[in-house]
C-alpha cells in the first residue's frame, strides 16, 4: 500500500509546484507591467502576499482594475511628449536653439523669472510672472509649411516640468475662465509629429479671447503659412503677448490675460519685416500691418538683427 501512495504524493507535488510555478510566472509578468509606475507598486505590494506566502489572486485582480481606472486621468494630466535634443533641467538655454533665431540673441527687458526653453520646432522665452510667453520664435520654410498640411491635430495639452511649478500654467487654470488656450506658435505650422505634440505645451499658451482666437488671428495665422510657402528661404517669425495695463488673470495660478498678442514676420531672404499687432478682444478685426520699428517703440522688444531698415 505504501507503494502504492507514492505516485499519488509525487503527483500532487508536481501539481504543487506547477501552480507554484505558474503563480510566480504571473507574478513575474504583472510586476514587468506595472514596474514604471511607482503609484502601482506602492498599492499593490500589499496585497501580493499573504503572511504565509500564498499569492491573492482575488485581490490582486480587484486591485489592478482600480488601479487602471483610477492611473487613467494621471496618464492625461501628466502626458509630455518627447523632445529631442531639448536638456530636461529646469533652465535651458537658446544655445541648444540657436537655429531658431535670424542673428543674434535678441534684446528685452530684463526680467527676474525669464526661461530660455528649446523645442524640435519653436523656442520660447518664458515668464514666470505672466505665467505666458514673452516671445515663442520659429523657423519657417515651404518645405515646412507643405509638411505640415499632413500633420494631424493632437490637442493634448499638457503642463511644462521643466519650468518651476510656481512659474507655470496648469491645466485647471484655463478650464472654466472664458479664454482659450491661444497658440503662439500654431499647431497648423507643425510640420512632424513630434513638433505637433510640443507645441500643445501651456509654456506655449496664452488666455485669449475665444472669438479672437478663431477669427481675426486665425486668419493672419493662415496668411502667414500662405506667405512662406511662396518664400524663396526662411522665414523667422515672433509671436507673443503684450501687457498695457493692469490686467486680468485665470485660474488658482494666476496666469496672466494679455491685452495685445502681436507677431513678427522677417523674411531672411529679401529682408522685408511687418508685425501684427492684435488687441485680445472679440470685435477685432485683420487691418494693415504695423512696421517694426513701430512695434520696438511700443514694446521695448529688439527681436530681428539690428542691420534690418525700419520698415
């Protein structure tokens, strides 16, 4: 008879060790899934285990399905696509960008929160009163511009980490406050995906007026790409917000509702310059140009090489 039990113990060993087996495999396979979110790990290390070391299938399942609904706004809220070649400390500085500029550094008012910040497509110089844009500048070229009809529109903005949280615009600030979240460097001008998605960063944002928004600025951003695409070279272009007065904020942050947006348009190859100059407000209208030198005058921004004529 004693013989007769031994396979019947040797099989139930086997079985044993099978699901042991199995359990470590699952075990294994979970923890590869959920290693890079720290959130996860935390939550779920105490209910791996039992005090005998049993695995809690059961809970463990119940776990992993609140945990998936509660990480999904996580994963929106804190989305930042990648940026290549783009250092991710807290300071940056235009000499990674130098591309973007027509010359050399440009000239404004000196400032105790500005932030120099590249992207694969634009570069902005921040303000970490504002919580706005002082300028964002891009490069341009037809072949940039033909590009960028292909792109398709991604509309995930998402908050700036590499500004100091104190400095930057949140998400929540713009919700509910009456102001789109206004482009300075278009999402139309985007001529990758990469690009596409930097430029939904709130680094590039200002709060402006909805109708203005779609409208009168619109228009001017189209005929700018209009005009590039039929540019012999590049094409340098200054977008941003200027502040008249007192003005008003939105959100919890305090990010800052500008009264003017203006933008620069330098074609490098002919040397000719205009700048539109916009009030953030829903009646305006597209009017003629303003001239550079006008725009200096009126905002203290030395933007283009100094050789340019005052035109």
């Amino acid at each position: 008879m004693a013989e007769r039990k031994k396979p019947v113990a040797s099989r139930a060993a086997s079985k044993r060790r099978a699901s042991q087996g199995a359990s470590q495999g699952g075990l294994s396979k979970f923890w590869r899934t959920v290693s890079l979110t720290a959130i996860a790990v935390f939550s779920i290390s105490s209910v791996l285990w039992h005090a005998d070391g049993r695995y809690l299938k059961d809970e463990l399942v119940q776990k992993w399905a609140e945990l998936q609904t509660m990480l999904q706004p996580v994963e929106v809220a804190d989305y930042t696509p990648e940026t290549p070649n783009v250092s991710q400390h807290v300071q940056t500085s235009f000499s990674q960008c130098t591309q973007m500029f027509p010359g050399p550094r440009p000239i404004v008012p000196n400032g105790e929160k500005l932030r120099e910040l590249c992207f694969s497509a634009f570069a902005i110089l921040h303000n970490g009163q504002t919580k706005t844009p002082v300028f964002v500048v891009q490069r341009l070229s037809r072949q940039m511009i033909n590009r960028a009809k292909g792109q398709a529109r991604t509309d995930r903005f998402y908050e700036e980490a590499r500004l100091p949280r104190v400095e930057r615009a949140k998400l929540d600030d713009y919700r509910r406050s009456g102001y789109s979240r206004g482009h300075m460097a278009p999402a139309g001008d985007m001529h990758d995906s990469d690009a596409m998605a930097q430029s939904f960063s709130l680094a590039n944002m200002v709060p402006q007026d909805q109708r203005h928004n779609a409208g009168a600025w619109s228009r001017i951003e189209s005929d700018t790409r209009k005009y590039v695409s039929r540019a012999q070279g590049d094409v340098y272009v200054f977008t941003g917000p200027y502040y008249a007065n007192q003005q008003n904020v939105v959100g919890e942050g305090r990010v800052v509702v500008p009264t003017h947006l203006y933008k620069v348009v330098y074609d490098a190859t002919t040397g000719r310059s205009w700048v539109h100059w916009h009030e953030n407000k829903p009646e305006t209208k597209v009017g003629p140009p303003i001239s550079y030198a006008e725009f200096v005058q009126r905002t203290g921004l030395h933007l283009l090489p100094q050789v340019l004529p005052s035109q």
